[in-house]
C-alpha cells in the first residue's frame, strides 16, 4: 500500500510525461544554481560520470567535454528531450542515455568515476535502493554527488512539508524528505561516507557528497557540516 512517504513508477512516470514539454522553461533558472554547483563538484573528480535523473539533458553542454558522460531516466518523454538537445547541441562527450529505474541499474560494478543526482533523489520511488545502484556502480574513490531541496528537521517549515506531502506526490514530489534519511542510508550502506553537506543556491538547496570507500576501509571521515 503506497503510504504518504512513498511514490510508485506509475505516478513518477505520470509527473514527468506532463513536466517534460515545459521542464526547461519551469525549472531551468530555478535550479541553475544547484546544478553548477553539482557539476562543479562533479569534476573536481572527473572521469566517467553518471548522471542519474538527467531528465531533458539540461545539465550536459556545461560539462567539459574532457569527462564522459552517461545519462539515465525513468522518464521516456525526459529522455526524447535529451536525445534532441545531445544532436542539436553535438555533444560527442555523451556515451548515452538511456532509459532504466534508479533501483535496477543495468551497468557493471565498479563503472563510473561519479553518480551525480540533480532534484532526483527524493522523487525516485525507492531513494535507498536507488543510492545502494549508484553506490555499486561507482568505482571506490569515487563520488556520488547530489543536490536537491531537503525538508526541515523541525519548526514551522517541517510541518507544512508533511501537511504538503500528500498533495505533493500528484506532481511526483517528496518534500518532506530530510538529510538524516541520507545519514541513515549511508550507515545502513557500509561502503559510502558522507563527506560534505552544504547549502547552496542561496540556502534553498543541498549539496550532498559521498565517496565510495576503497576494499578494507572502514574508517570514517568527520562530514564538512551543513552551512547555514
């Protein structure tokens, strides 16, 4: 039974048909911030990046073509509109994209430098067995980077989020989605380790890192704190 937390394929699916033809013009500017600082960090690592949730492909020309890109989504009018933007924009540095569900990834262990997620983890239908893929699919030493609004740990804003939660998930959101899941996920994970937690995008967004620990490392590195 889908609960006020949950999200099922169908709704997600649902949502982002409907999103897709005007995606861009909605979200664009809104995340542009959130999406520099996400490439940003990206390629301090480089390499062969996945990007997970690519949707209309907004984020692939401001990459530097020195890394090599893979794209996936849940979302098959998202992807046509990445597919159009790869050819209109000739972007060689894209290996593909491709269609497939964040808990199922059909990609080798050990396959990409960096899994970044932009504004995808919290609407996914499964964020921990979607994070456990992108885990294993990272080779160790490598990143996974996510940026996204995180609910509010407590005060008024907490309490509209829940209130809003259920009404969110027609528009394939969980906005009651807070940072401690994230925590909890990593702990429960054993082979990622939360490095860095800082706002961006004036506050309004997360920027999240892991990095994958390499065979025998069961250290644990103190996270940069959450700035205000």
């Amino acid at each position: 039974m889908t609960t006020t937390t949950d999200l099922d394929r169908a709704t997600v699916e649902e949502a982002y048909a409907r999103w897709a033809p005007v995606y861009d013009v909605v979200f664009g500017a809104v995340f542009d911030a959130g999406r520099k600082a996400a490439i940003q960090a990206a390629e301090r690592v480089g390499g062969r990046i996945l990007e997970f949730g690519v949707g209309t492909g907004l984020a692939l020309p401001f990459y530097k073509r020195s890394n090599r890109l893979v794209g996936v989504d849940i979302s098959e009018p998202m992807l046509q509109k990445a597919r159009e933007r790869v050819e209109k924009d000739k972007l060689g540095h894209v290996e593909g994209l491709f269609l497939m569900d964040g808990a199922d990834l059909g990609f080798a262990d050990n396959s990409f430098d960096v899994a970044i997620a932009q504004f995808v983890i919290t609407v996914v239908p499964q964020p921990e067995k979607t994070l456990d893929e992108l885990a294993r699919v990272l080779k160790p030493g490598g990143e996974i980077i996510l940026v996204n609004h995180l609910g509010a740990e407590e005060g008024l804003r907490a309490s509209f989020e829940r209130w809003f939660a259920r009404r969110a998930r027609k528009l394939g959101w969980r906005p009651e989605f807070q940072l401690a899941r994230l925590h909890a996920w990593a702990k429960k994970n054993g082979t990622a380790e939360l490095i860095e937690a800082k706002n961006v995008g004036l506050g309004v967004y997360t920027l999240v890192r892991f990095r994958k620990r390499a065979a025998g490392d069961s250290g644990q590195t103190e996270p940069t704190a959450l700035a205000g």
